[in-house]
C-alpha cells in the first residue's frame, strides 16, 4: 500500500469517527495505530470545542444588538 492509499484511509477513518457515525469497517488494529487514533479524536474534540465557543458567542452578539434596537 502506497502513502496516498495510506492518507485516503486516514482521512476516511478520521471522518467516519469524527462524526461519530463509525460504520466499524476500519478500525485500529496496533497500538501505533490507537495512539494516532486518540490523538485525532483529542485534537477533533478540542477544534470542536473552540469553534462551538466562538459561534456562540456570536449569537450572543447578535441577540444584545437585537435587544438594543427593540428598545
């Protein structure tokens, strides 16, 4: 196997996890291959975390300029 097939499963692995739809046709099979795993689903939770964070307050935004023009 090449190192684009190799990138093309990565992703689709990291996709299907990260979504948590997880169809359980690939998974890890070596404990290289779990910490890789880990530390995409740490770095996924965390961009996650951050992006909710911001768009939210973004809405908070919003909703403060909507209540100062209804007033």
């Amino acid at each position: 196997m090449n190192n684009f097939d190799k990138m093309v499963k990565l992703t689709y692995f990291s996709f299907t996890t990260l979504s948590t739809v997880g169809f359980g046709d690939m998974h890890p099979r070596g404990n290289s291959e779990r910490i890789v795993g880990v530390v995409i689903l740490l770095i996924g939770v965390l961009v996650t975390s951050v992006f909710m964070e911001n768009f939210s307050h973004v809405i908070k935004r919003i909703n403060s300029v909507n209540l100062d023009l209804e007033e």
